[in-house]
C-alpha cells in the first residue's frame, strides 16, 4: 500500500522444526532459522527501519540466522511523500522465498503488502510461523489528487493489518495503549515489548547517585538552576506531515525565553523553514541533517526534547527515549504509546494545539528546579528501557511460535501464541544507535 520510499535487503537463510510445551513460553534450543518482513530498513532512517535492524543484530548475536529483507515491491506510484505498490504479480517468487524458515517476523503495517501476502502463503501452506508486530495505524496527511488514494489505501491497509494479526501465531506490540488498540480490534493477548535506545549518556550503577544527583548529571552539568538562560528545546526527526513541525513553530511564536533547535531533513524541510521565516522567528533554527557526533553533542546540550508528531505514524518515539538518556525533560502530543515512553517525567499535550505545547514549554522554562528533577526521572526511566530485554522477549515469541506450530502438526491456529485472558503481555525494553527517527 503506501510507503515513503523503497528500500534495501539483509541476508540469509536456512531450515525449519521442533516444538514448545503448550502453554508455557519456550527457549529455542537450537538457532532458528528467522525471516524478518520489514516496510523500511537502513539506510532509511525511520523508527522503524533502526528497530527492526537492531532486533535482527542481537538475534544474530545470539546464534540465530536471521534474514532481514525490504523493498521486495516493484516501484509503484508516488503521491508526494507516499509510495503505493502493486506486488499481486509477484506471488508465486514471493512463495518461494519463504519456503526454509522456521518464522517469519512481519513487521506492519506493511506499506507495499508483500508481507501480507508472505504472511497469507505461509499461513495457507502451513509453514513457517508468522510473528506480526504491529508498529503503528496507517494515516494520511496528504493533498491533492493523491489525497482519495491514499484515503482508500488507509483504510485498506490498517483493515488488512488487524485481519493479519487475528490469523498470526503472536502479536507483538510496542506499548500497553497499543495492546489495547489491538484488543479493540478484536486482536487481545498481545505481547508488548517496547523498543529502546543506546544511552546518549549511560547511567553508572556504581556511581553513588548517579540519574539523580550526581555532579556528572546531564542537567546538572548545564548548570541553570539560578541562571537566567533561555530554554533549550531539541526537535529531531525526519521533516514529514505527521511530526507536526508546524504546530512547534507556533507554539514558538511570541514565546520569550525559549529557543528551539530542529535537526533533521526531508521533503518538508522547505516549506517549514520558510513558514518559520513568515513567522518571524528568530528563536528557531534548522540544522538539517547532522553527523552522528552533532547529534550526540546537541542531545547534551539542550534541556527538553520535543515531539510535537500529530497523527498515529508516529507511535513509540525513539528520539524521546535517546533525549531521556540524556537528561532532556520529554515533551509529546497525547498519541497513542507516545505517554507510555514518557510516563510521569515530561508533559503530554493534546496533538495539533499550539497554545497547550506553548505552555507546557513555557512552564519549564520559567521552572529549573522542576525541570532538573524530571531530567533525573527521565533519565532513570529510559535506562529500564534496554535492548537485551527487547531481544530476550523476541527470542521468547518466536521460540514459542515455532515450538507451538509444530505441535499443531504445521498449522497455525489463530492466534495460538497469543494469551487466552485477553490480557495483554508486557516486557520493558531497549537501547539503539542514536539516529534520527
């Protein structure tokens, strides 16, 4: 269906077989030969292309052999940003290529559909397991003649994804607001597993205090308690429609004591710096694309991290977690997941509102105290989230989806690696090359 851009491939392969208990989770006890479905993967440098490629590193890491493929649709048509493919023709390459593996891990929604129907042929020939991990809800922020395609292709794709997931050996998710989303859609018992960050700046468990108030704290170390300085604010992310750049630029007009910081590119980054310059404003400024190293370094430099995203493409937000790491107090919009990464160290306002972030923004700004102690909280709260956990729990669901299929003889059962309860199963995780998102 749609998809901003195509892209690249991992590589290899192998065999499948064995079995888990029934209602027991169960360990692999051999590596397993994994295929991972995925709508972007690097060089893009989406959320969703980073996570995937960093849960196919530590799977490697632990003996499996994992393939990651992308971009296996032909080119499709393109609406601005959006891409939308036609993969019907490649159904019977796309039979083969499955053919060999123990499981395949769909990552959706799936913007060409290649994985949907990777995911209907391994479901109709029985083999290998399918793991669905519903990333986020299809939405369209588009104009024009595209705009009724695209609508069309919405529904079609987030109506495709839920029928998917009721069929999937597992679900997995990335926060509890989602599970619950799932749930709603007739899909209950989803594994969450949330992803993470590699820590701008680690905490020490050894170094008495450290996340609180630790002379190294990052917060401590800009030093405002008592000064009078502007506040900091960092935006970093790709310059598309739903990360709601424009509401951040009003919320910054007229606002004293504020200065703002936008590092990123994309197809949109014209458009807003020329609507920040119709505006007037002088405490906004772009950057573009950056090198690893500048990124790390404005991460250390700024106080608040902002993702002021305004529809569900935006569903975890890696960058809130990198910022935490670094002591930066997490500002978001009230999407779906996007609370879940915060929690109770930043502020959540409602999407698209100018006036609720201006005065969230405001509000720290006018407060160093408060602002140091959520730096600590966040801080302390994005270090739960760590990689080897996303990996321990992936490494679970899969073992278990493999061991379960074979004890079916082969068939699926809906929804079989799924909890019963209707409840929904929650493991905390992550840590993930800083990048943008």
């Amino acid at each position: 269906m749609t998809e901003r851009a195509e892209h690249d491939q991992s590589a290899q392969r192998q065999p499948a077989r064995d079995a888990p208990a029934q209602d027991q989770p169960v360990q692999a006890d051999r590596p397993l030969s994994i295929l991972l479905l995925a709508s972007q993967l690097p060089p893009v440098t989406s959320g969703v292309a980073r996570s995937v490629d960093r849960l196919r590193r530590g799977l490697e890491e632990r003996g499996h052999r994992v393939d990651a493929v992308s971009a296996l649709a032909d080119r499709g048509l393109t609406f601005g940003e959006y891409r939308v493919h036609f993969i019907a023709r490649r159904f019977a390459r796309l039979a083969r290529f499955v053919d060999g593996y123990d499981v395949v891990g769909l990552h959706g929604p799936s913007p060409f559909c290649s994985e949907l129907f990777l995911a209907r042929i391994a479901l109709a020939r029985r083999r290998p397991a399918v793991v669905y991990t519903h990333h986020f809800q299809v939405m369209v922020e588009a104009a024009g003649r595209g705009r009724a395609v695209l609508g069309q292709a919405q529904v079609a794709v987030n109506t495709a994804q839920e029928s998917l997931a009721r069929v999937a050996d597992a679900v997995v998710v990335t926060s509890p607001t989602y599970a619950d989303i799932m749930a709603h859609a007739g899909v209950p018992g989803a594994h969450v597993i949330p992803w993470g960050v590699d820590a701008v700046d680690p905490i020490d468990d050894d170094a008495p205090g450290d996340g609180d108030d630790h002379p190294d704290h990052a917060d401590v170390r800009r030093s405002d308690v008592g000064h009078h300085r502007p506040l900091r604010v960092l935006f970093v992310g790709q310059m598309r429609s739903y990360k709601g750049i424009p509401v951040l630029l009003d919320a910054l007009d007229g606002l004293d004591g504020v200065e703002a910081t936008l590092v990123g590119g994309g197809l949109e980054e014209a458009t807003y710096r020329d609507r920040a310059a119709r505006l007037g404003l002088t405490n906004a400024v772009f950057t573009g694309r950056v090198p690893h190293d500048e990124l790390l370094a404005a991460y250390r430099s700024h106080d608040v991290i902002v993702l002021p995203s305004v529809n569900e493409l935006e569903a975890f937000g890696m960058v809130l977690l990198e910022g935490m790491s670094a002591g930066l107090v997490p500002v978001s919009t009230d999407l779906p997941g996007l609370g879940d990464v915060v929690g109770d160290t930043g502020r959540v306002v409602p999407r698209r509102d100018p006036v609720a972030l201006r005065a969230a923004l405001a509000s720290l700004a006018a407060d160093p105290l408060e602002r140091r102690r959520l730096s600590a909280a966040a801080r302390r709260r994005a270090a739960t989230f760590t990689w080897e956990r996303t990996i321990d729990g992936y490494e679970a669901v899969l073992s278990d989806a493999v061991g379960r299929r074979s004890i079916a003889g082969g068939a699926p059962g809906p929804g079989a690696g799924r909890r019963r309860s209707g409840g929904h199963q929650t493991l905390r995780t992550s840590q993930q090359r800083t990048s943008l998102d």
